[in-house]
C-alpha cells in the first residue's frame, strides 16, 4: 500500500488496482494500464520539476553575473 501511495494512487485508485490483484492473473493488463496512467503522471511532475530547477539556475546564475559585473541589472517587473 505504501509503495501505491507513493505513486501517487489515490485510496479509491489503490481499492480498484488491489481488487485486480485479487483476481489474479486475468487482471494483469488492467493493472498494467493502471501503471502505465501513473508512470506518465509521475514523468510529467518530474519535468516540470525539472523546469522549476532550471529556472532558479538560470536565476541564480543572472544574480551572479549582476553581483560580478558580468551582467548589467535589469526586471521586467521594474520600468527604468
């Protein structure tokens, strides 16, 4: 059950995938959907938490560069 939860599953998710498992073997391609659903869910938060990373180096590096004198400052939340 844990490892389920983890997954993300829902507890009505992991009632429906653990009734499968309890049919057997006939199941398994329904369960197999299951997984397959969750897999992407997970690979599409994995991307935008890899945007958000991204993002905040890309941030971090700017600062840097301004702190340095590398770069000249600039917002596009403040008019000059």
């Amino acid at each position: 059950m844990s490892c389920l939860k983890n997954c993300g599953m829902s507890i009505i998710e992991m009632k429906e995938y653990l009734k499968l498992c309890l049919e057997g073997e006939s199941s398994i391609p329904e369960r197999q959907k299951i997984l397959d659903i969750k897999l992407k869910e997970l690979n599409n938060k994995i991307s935008e938490i890899q945007e958000s990373i991204d993002y905040i180096h890309w941030k971090q590096n700017f600062y840097n560069d301004v702190l340095s004198g590398k770069t000249k400052y600039y917002s596009n939340l403040i008019n000059d």
